[in-house]
C-alpha cells in the first residue's frame, strides 16, 4: 500500500507540473487515491475526467497504462488518452496523448517504452494510426497551440503508416481528419477509439 500510495504521489506531482487547470474535484479525487482510497478515488477521477478534465484524464491514463493503485488494462489507458486528444487547446502534453495513441494503432497494441513488443500484428490498425498521426501533423488547424515537435513527428508517422495504405484511403483520412474536431470528444472513453468512425477497423484488442 505504501508503494502504491507513493507512485501515485508521484503520478500527480508530475500532473500538477505540467498542467495549469486548477480544479477541485481534482484535487479531491487526486487526494483520496493519494491516502490509500483507491475506489472512492478512483470513481471521482473518471467521474471529472469524464467532464473533460485533462489532467484527470491524463492520471487515469497513466494509471492504468502502467497499473499504479488498478489493475494494468492498456486498452482503458488508451481510451483515456483518446479523451485527452480531444481538448482543444493542445499542445505538447496532448500531442504526447495522441502520439502514445497512434503508436498503440500503428502496432497493434504496443505502447511507447518497455511495452512497444505487446504489439499483434494481426491488431495492427494503419487506418486509424494514419488518422492520429494525421492530426499530429495537422495540429496548427485544429487545436488552439500545436507543438512544432510533434507536427513532424506526426508528418514521420503519416509516411510510414501511408506505405501500406491505398491512395483512396489516405484520401478518406485526410478528409475525416478536415472534418474532426477536438472540442467534440465521443460519449465514452470505449467509444472514442472508434474514432474516425463505424466504417474502420476495430483496433487493438
């Protein structure tokens, strides 16, 4: 309980340095897991995180990515960085969440770090990683702060993924991503990883 109480000290100390919202039902849920409440915490923090709270989203994501005070559920993780990609002022700790996003789609379930080998083959989704990694590199146009960073790595990410697509379909996602819009997330976390839409695959299992 100790370990787990201070990697979670750990998690929000890192949320609070890079993050200027102040909000206290954040601060409450961050708090209550901080003291060991990790169900009652835990619920106050998808309950503001489902409000759009970023750093709340970004707290979840880190914790289930990396199974501080939860059980370790990558996909959880990746629906909470998909919620995040919709806030739309941007910027370089979003475009962290969108990158870890097109990464997980690009290899099937892998995660930047030690997890990159988690990746399936058989769960790659290029449709879906060429769209995340579209909207890095179209961030200027879409978000209210881009981070020049992580335009090109969009840009590098876009020419890899685009090699095993169709020119048809690089057109689709160029016009799915035109049509997108950070400041309409989806209902859900689940949900938001069907982003672009119904007429795509179903990404990393």
């Amino acid at each position: 309980m100790l370990i787990r109480a201070v990697c979670l000290s750990l998690v929000f100390m890192a949320l609070g340095a890079t993050q200027n919202l102040a909000r206290a039902d954040f601060d409450s849920a961050a708090e209550a897991l901080k003291n060991g409440d990790i169900d009652g915490g835990l619920r106050e923090m998808e309950v503001v995180a489902g409000g759009g709270d970023p750093r709340a989203q970004d707290a979840l994501a880190t914790m289930y990515l990396k199974g501080i005070g939860v059980t370790r559920d990558v996909r959880a993780a990746m629906s909470w960085y998909c919620m995040l990609a919709h806030y739309r002022q941007g910027g370089q700790g979003v475009m962290h969440a969108v990158w870890i996003l097109a990464e997980w789609f690009r290899t099937g379930g892998g995660v930047p770090g030690q997890g990159y080998n988690d990746g399936k083959p058989e769960n790659e989704d290029p449709l879906r990683a060429y769209f995340w990694f579209s909207v890095m590199a179209q961030q200027e146009d879409l978000y209210e702060e881009a981070d020049d960073k992580s335009v090109r790595l969009g840009k590098i990410g876009m020419t890899r993924v685009g090699r095993v697509l169709y020119d048809e379909e690089k057109t689709a996602l160029s016009a799915a991503v035109s049509r997108w819009r950070p400041a309409q997330p989806a209902s859900t976390p689940r949900r938001c990883l069907e982003t672009p839409g119904a007429d795509f695959s179903a990404g990393p299992g």
